[in-house]
C-alpha cells in the first residue's frame, strides 16, 4: 500500500469510528471527511461529483415528499388502530398484528418512517390497555428492519446496492420476498413464544381498546384517496421500471410532482420540508469518502484479499459475506458500512462476471438489514423507534434491546444462509 493508501484508510477508520459513536452529528462528520479527502487530492472535485449516486440521492428526496404528504392524512394511523381492534385488545395478537403491518408498510415506503408514524400509535394503545410499550416498539422495530429488507425501497442499503448493481425493484421483490416472508413467520413465533404468557390484561383493559374510533384518525379525506392513488401508481411504476426502461428515481420523481400538482396548493415549501436533508447531505458525504478510497486502489486491494481468502469459491465467499455483513451491521451503521462494500463487490464482479456476482449482492442486502437488528445501535429504525419510546417515559436499554435481537438475527441470518444455498448453489 502507498502512503496515501495508508493515510485515506486511517482517516476514512476514524470517520467511521465518529459516525457510529455518534458523538458528533454523523451528516457532519461524513461531510468533513468529503471535504478532507479532496483537500488532499485523493479524490479530484469532478470526480467526488461524479461518485455520488444521484439516482439514490433523488429517490430518497421524492420518496421523503409522497411519503411526508400520505402521512398528514392520518392513514397509518388509522391501520394501526383498526388492526388493534381486530384484534379484540388481545396483547399478544396486536403486537404481531402491528409488527407485521410495520413490516409491510417498510418494504412499501421506508424503514425509517415506518416507525416514526406507528410508535406513537403503538405507545397509546398499549398504556390503555396498561402494559409496557416496550415489548411493542422493540418487535416493530426488529419487523421494520425484516420487512424493509424484501424491496428496493425498504431500507437505505437496499436503495444503494440496486442503484449500484443495476437491480431492479421486481429483482428484490422476486429474490428477497420469499425469504423475508418466511423469516417474518419464525419471527412471528418468537415473539408469540416469548410474550404470550407475559402480557397479559383483565377485559375492562380490552375493552378501551374496542372503544377507539379509528375513522377520527383521518384528517383529510380528499388528500388521502389523492396519496394512496399517487403512492399505489409510484408503487406499480417500480413494479414495472426494469421494463419501462426507467431508474427507479425517475418515476418516484413523477409520483412527487403529481403529488404536489394535485395538492391544490400554490406553496409547495412545506412538503419540502418533509424531506430529511441531514440524511441526504449524509450519503453525499459517505460517497465521497468511498469514491476516494476507490481512486486510491484500496477497495480493489481489498476485494482481490477476499477472493484469495476464498480462493474464488462464489458460494465460500457469499456466506462469508452474509455472516460478516450481519455481524458488522449490529454493531455500526450498516449504510457506511454496505457503501464500503459495494464497490468491493463490484470490483469482484469485474473478475467472475455479473452471473456469478448476484448471489454476492443479495447476501450484501440480507445480511447488513437483517444485521442491523442485532443492537440497538444496529440501524436508523431502532435509535428512532428507542427515541420516541424514551421521550414517552419508557427507556428501551441496550441490553433490553440486546436480549431479542441476537437471536432474532441468528434466526434470520441462519435462514438466509440456507436460502442463498438452495437458491444458486444448489
């Protein structure tokens, strides 16, 4: 390795260490980094420019605006309650129920948002029927991070592998949704295994429950039948991009615009401020700091490290990839981390084509979502879900998160080990 190889890595190690500290705000510290690493040429202007993935950074921004606008209608809300009730205040039954609504609404919108909107929910409905919300905001955080694994769309890595790799939204939902679904169900029986004996609550407490009226939910009728019929269109407009020859940013783009036309505003400044640019700013920075170290040779020294180490055994190195991914994920941020590994992958695709690469791709997405789930640092979903629950009087502890998630994610990632197996390699 040159010196300037050494330097980039020491400095791009020290980035990561802040951001997954967080000791700093982490959209600062990737900026910082940017900044640093074309200071001292290791990347030029232009090119720092040019490794920014724009079709990512475009799709999150109009995803943020539709998503942001559907949200002020009160429907998720509404699901929520509705789905509480079918449930006949039963705990244990709206604990999944809500789970896996949570996971459904991830792989359709984000992760991230997801549980933004279902925690408060989540939070009422279990202090009326007196239980801790806890158990609750844990499993739909865990939920969020599974559900949001089965779609393009569904968690950030997603987003940056697919634009990377060429993947399409149909791609993921085809490979990744049957796993997820099964996933979802031995899941599903954890939690019914782990909570069924311990919340418990007399019928007066389920009774309130019934009583919830979830039509009041909704704030706008007009604007909501306008956002589920834009949203559905954007969704089938994913479906169908491969197809129409469309980057997946292209027609989330469309689905914005036709959102804020039909709105009926002439100021459209507030939709924008549904959007969440410290986390845009943040994948700026973050691809920056990668693209320097792709200039610089590193990632290419890295990826050829992993195919001696597997002596170019494609099925070897995507467990590989699973498993350290997982484990890498529980304990940092999985999207500096996945945005370090797509290049190496990309670089091992160079050398054994695209064929044999795909299975590389798709043990990338598993393991660093479904790792995530390991800690309560693991991914966004869970900081946001343990933030809102904290501000509510209920402190979800490391070690309280820690207890369900390592073997939730031993569970899933064992599960996609045998499922990448029987998939591409048997």
């Amino acid at each position: 390795m040159t010196y300037d190889m050494i330097l980039a890595v020491i400095i791009f190690s020290l980035i990561f260490l802040l951001i997954t500290m967080e000791l700093f705000n982490k959209t600062v510290v990737a900026l910082i980094g940017a900044v640093t690493f074309i200071l001292l040429h290791f990347i030029s202007q232009e090119e720092a420019f040019m490794e920014i993935d724009w079709n990512v950074i475009f799709l999150l921004i109009s995803m943020m605006v539709i998503v942001g606008i559907t949200k002020n209608t009160g429907l998720f809300q509404y699901v929520a309650i509705k789905a509480a009730k079918l449930a006949k205040g039963n705990p244990v039954v709206i604990l999944i129920s809500l789970s896996l609504i949570t996971a459904v609404f991830s792989a359709l919108l984000d992760n991230v948002t997801t549980v933004l909107i279902l925690t408060p929910v989540s939070i009422l409905i279990a202090v009326e029927l007196g239980l801790t919300p806890i158990p609750f905001i844990i499993s739909e955080a865990i939920f969020s991070n599974i559900g949001g694994t089965a779609t393009l769309i569904g968690d950030p890595p997603n987003l940056m592998i697919g634009s990377a790799a060429g993947i399409t939204f149909l791609d993921f939902l085809v490979y990744l949704g049957p796993v997820v679904g099964i996933i979802l169900i031995f899941i599903s029986l954890y939690f019914y295994i782990v909570f069924r004996k311990k919340l418990i609550v007399k019928n007066e407490r389920k009774a309130r429950i019934m009583e919830f009226d979830e039509s009041k939910a909704i704030t706008n009728k007009k604007m909501l039948f306008k956002s589920v019929a834009v949203l559905s269109a954007t969704i089938a407009g994913f479906l169908l991009h491969g197809l129409l020859h469309l980057e997946p940013a292209t027609v989330s783009i469309g689905g914005a615009a036709v959102l804020l036309l039909i709105t009926g505003k002439h100021e459209i400044d507030e939709f924008f401020h549904e959007v969440e640019w410290g986390t845009i700013f943040f994948f700026v920075g973050l691809f920056i700091l990668v693209g320097g170290l792709s200039e610089l040779g590193v990632i290419k020294l890295l990826s050829e490290k992993l195919i001696s180490i597997t002596h170019n055994n494609m099925q070897n190195t995507s467990l590989i990839v699973i498993w350290a991914s997982g484990i890498c994920s529980g304990i940092i941020d999985n999207i500096p981390y996945v945005a370090t590994m797509i290049p190496l992958v990309q670089n091992i695709g160079v050398k054994v084509g695209a064929a044999a690469v795909l299975p590389l791709w798709f043990s990338l997405s598993l393991g660093s979502c479904l790792g995530g789930n390991a800690t309560l640092i693991g991914a966004s979903a869970n900081v946001v879900s343990a933030g809102l629950c904290s501000k509510s009087g209920y402190k979800i502890t490391f070690l309280g998160f820690l207890k369900h998630g390592i073997p939730v994610t031993i569970i899933s990632l064992a599960i996609s080990t045998v499922y990448i197996y029987l998939i591409f390699y048997m």
